[in-house]
C-alpha cells in the first residue's frame, strides 16, 4: 500500500482538521460542537495511522499503539462531553453553549 | 496500484464531504447519519492502510458506541427528535480562519520525502506483543482515565445535584 502520496493523507488529515475547527467555530449547538471536536480528533488519529503504514517495522506499530489508545480517548470525551450536556439540560433547558455563562466574572 | 490510489481518492472525497455536511444540515438526527458515515469511512481508510485491528476498533467505538451515545444525547434533551436547528450563518472569520489552517499544513507537507520505500506487512502477534508490552503503561493509563471519566460522569448527572 506504500504507492500511496504522503500529499494526499496529511492533506485530507488537514482538510479535515479544518472541517472540525470550523464546525467548533461556528456551532453554537452543544452536541455539533462534540461532534466537530471528533472530526478534528480523527483527523490526528489518521495521520498516526498514516505514518505508521509510512514508517513500517516497530515504528509503524508504535504509531497503531498509539492510534488504538487515541480511540480510546474519543470514546471517553463524547461520554463525559454527554454528562455535560446532560448537566446543562437539566440547568438552563437547553444545550446551546451561547446560554453557559455560569463561569463568567 | 492505480485501485488503491482511485480507492483513496474516492474515500477521501467522502470523508470530506460527510464531515462537512454533518456540521451543517439543519436536523441533528441526519447530523448523527452522516457522521456515522464519515466513521465508517474512515475505518475503510485503515483497512486500505493495512491496519485492520484499528479498523475494526474504529467500527466498533466511534461507528457503533459514540453514534449510538449521541444519538441517545439528542433524545434525552428534546422534546421532539425531529426538531430543526436554528440555522445559523457561516460567518467570513471562521471560514477564513479554516481555510487559512488548510493551506498552513497543506505548505507543511514539502518539508517530507514524498514517497515510501519501506514495504509494510500487518501482523497481529507484532502488534498485540507492540501495544501490551512496549506500550503497556499507556494502556494502563487509558484504563485509568477512562475510569476516572465513567466517576465525573456520574457525579455530573446524579440525581438531587443542585
């Protein structure tokens, strides 16, 4: 699979980077906002997984090791991202992130 | 091989055009279809890199628990699960700010050798050997993290938490 240009997976990882941060931007919509923090977030973990089919041998593995537990991570962020969500329903009935002013001075 | 590059052009094409429609159709349930679409997309972007396991792992936490974990998030805060988003403009800044991030890294790629020399095969027991011992600690770490969330969690949507 090694035939495959290094411009073409590190620019659909940065085209993507860019959708997320985007989204991240402009949502004011607590679930879209997790949603773009994802996008963004796959966009890391293709190029670990780009570069370890690049690298080959130990190296490459490494790089799978450490997508692996990356999505790990993700899975962990959306479940508390949701408590979150859950938690600001309950305190102002709606989960636009324009209404959490709670922390502000 | 000219399928793979024809496959990957294909795949990235959607990936692109799933995560950007999913950040902007106005119903938050076809926003969970297509991202759900892109995961599936990107869990073929593994296969297609020889990376099988993590492919399925994709399948099975981002494509099946964090689809599924959304779309309970939406039903749980609405009173209706067909209710539409207020649409909201795209806004110059944002975009630009996007665009500007894009051709950033995009200019970045120069600084790499442009094409792979080294052959690399998938093998499972190298992989398993590879994430369980030489990366044992990070593992670990995950399993504490992801312990520690479950804890937040739950303290965050107990019941009584005024």
């Amino acid at each position: 699979m090694t035939d495959l240009p290094i411009v073409g997976f590190v620019g659909l990882s940065a085209a993507l980077l860019a959708v997320g941060l985007f989204g991240i931007l402009t949502r004011r919509n607590f679930i879209l906002l997790l949603i773009a923090i994802e996008i963004a977030m796959n966009a890391a973990i293709l190029n670990f997984v780009y570069f370890a089919a690049y690298a080959g041998g130990t190296p490459g593995l490494t790089g799978q090791s450490i997508a692996v537990v990356l999505v790990g991570f993700g899975a962990t962020e959306v479940a508390v991202g949701l408590a979150i969500v859950l938690a600001l329903n309950r305190l102002k009935g709606t989960i636009n992130v324009a209404r959490a002013t709670e922390l502000k001075l | 091989m000219i399928y793979e590059e024809i496959a990957f052009v294909l795949l990235a094409l959607v990936a692109i055009a799933t995560g950007v429609l999913a950040l902007l159709v106005r119903e938050l349930v076809h926003t969970i279809l297509w991202v759900a679409v892109f995961f599936v997309d990107l869990a073929a972007l593994y296969f297609l890199l020889d990376a099988p396991f993590l492919g399925v792992l994709q399948l099975g936490v981002y494509a099946g628990a964090v689809t599924v974990l959304l779309l309970f998030g939406i039903m749980v805060t609405r009173k209706r699960i067909f209710s539409q988003e207020a649409r909201i403009g795209i806004g110059a800044i944002p975009f630009g700010l996007a665009v500007v991030t894009f051709i950033f890294v995009v200019a970045a790629i120069g600084e790499f050798p442009q094409s792979s020399t080294t052959i690399y095969t998938y093998d499972p027991t190298a992989l398993s050997q590879n994430l369980f011992n030489v990366n044992g600690p990070w593992l670990l770490l995950l399993g504490l993290i992801m312990l520690v969330a479950v804890g937040g969690a739950i303290y965050l949507v107990r019941e009584g938490r005024e």
